[in-house]
C-alpha cells in the first residue's frame, strides 16, 4: 500500500514484511507525479541517498 504527500513530492509503500520504503515522485514508472492513497503497487528495491533502500520504478498494480 501507498501513501503519497502530493505537495512534498514523496511517499512511503509498506512490502509485504511490513517494511516501509520511501519514494520520491520521480520513481513513479511513465513520468506520473502522483500515486492515490492507499493504492496497491509493485516497486523495485534499491539503495537510497541516505543510506537505506528506497523503492524505485513505483507502479499501480492491476
């Protein structure tokens, strides 16, 4: 699931084990700049700026 702050630009999805990974709207797969809260999405893991996995290559699922 997806939250997403719309104003600031990032958001945070919570996997399957319960861990919460960061993104930034520039990690939402096709140039879209918003994910609706909530939403279920696949995303890929990767190393972030500060250190910890964000997520990248954000995306609804069907």
């Amino acid at each position: 699931m997806a939250h997403f702050d719309e104003h600031a630009g990032w958001g945070t999805l919570e996997t399957a084990g319960g861990e919460v990974l960061f993104f930034h709207c520039v990690s939402i797969r096709g140039g879209g700049r918003r994910i609706e809260r909530g939403t279920r999405v696949g995303a890929t893991r990767g190393p972030g700026q500060r250190g910890r996995d964000e997520a990248t290559d954000v995306h609804p699922l069907a």
